[in-house]
C-alpha cells in the first residue's frame, strides 16, 4: 500500500461520507443558497429595472428642461425684442415733442421779437413825430411873425400833400 493508492475501505467510506455530506446539502443548504441566490437575482433585477425606469424619467425631465429653457429663451428675445420696439417708439415721440416744442418756441420768440420790433418802431416813430412837432413850432414862432410867411407856409404845405397824394396814386 503505498501513499497514491488508497484501500478499498477507505474509498467506500469515503465515498460514503461524500454522499451523506451531500445529501445533507442538496437536503438542506442547497435550497437555502438557491433561495438567497434568488432573491439577489430578483433585487438585482428590480433596482437594473428601477435604475432604467430613472433613466428613463431624467430623460424626461431633461427633455422637458430643455424645452421650458427654449420657451424662456423665446420669451426673453420676445421681450428683448417689444422693450427695444417701445424704447424706439417713445425716443421718436420724444423727438417729435422735442421738435414741436422746439418749433412753437421759435415762433413764439418770433411773434415776440416782432412785437418787440414794432413797438420800437411804433416808440421811434412817436418820439420822431414829437421831435417835429417840437422843431416845428419853434421854426414857426419864430418864421411867423408876419402874415405873407404864414401864406407861404401853407401853400408849400398843400404843395407838398398833392404830390404825396399822387405819388401814392401812381
């Protein structure tokens, strides 16, 4: 008998021992590990199936963030684009007042520089008026002091109208 080759009896024992070991197993523990093994396969199941289902749901709400940041930022060139419209609106109502304002300032600095005009004329015009008369009636107090200058005087002063009056005429 030497160490490689075992004895019959010990074979058949052996064996024996195997087969009680592993009916005891296939009896008792296989069903247990096969339980749990299972189970595993199931949870690992549920949480790929859940994991997809999430995958799934971010998608969504990916796709839905997308789509709410695209209607902002339509809404945003919107609003961009009527504030830029109302800026331009009120910058052309405020140069048309700007200019209507501008315009009846300027002819109502007009009208009163006119005016102005006129009454400095109207003034010049009375104080040359007085002025002549002054001159006048000392040129005649002292002319007329005999009766053929006084004569003189007023034919030279129908003289003069009738040819103003036909110079008007004419």
């Amino acid at each position: 008998m030497g160490l490689l080759q075992p004895e019959a009896g010990l074979l058949f024992w052996m064996t024996l021992a195997f087969a009680v070991v592993f009916i005891l197993l296939a009896k008792f523990g296989f069903p247990v590990i096969l339980r749990s093994i299972d189970s595993r396969k199931e949870f690992i199941d549920s949480s790929l199936d859940a994991a997809r289902e999430a995958e799934r749901k971010l998608a969504s709400l990916r796709a839905e963030g997308d789509a709410i940041l695209e209607e902002a930022a339509r809404e945003r060139t919107e609003l961009l684009r009527e504030a830029a419209a109302t800026r331009e609106q009120l910058l052309r109502e405020a140069r048309r007042k700007a200019d209507e304002e501008g315009e009846r300032i300027v002819a109502a600095a007009r009208a009163k520089a006119e005016a102005e005009r006129e009454a400095i004329l109207q003034d010049a015009r009375h104080q040359v008026a007085l002025l002549s008369i002054a001159v006048t009636e000392k040129m005649l107090r002292a002319k007329l002091d005999d009766e053929q200058a006084q004569t003189r005087l007023a034919e030279a002063m129908l003289d003069e109208m009738e040819r103003r009056k036909t110079q008007k005429e004419a």
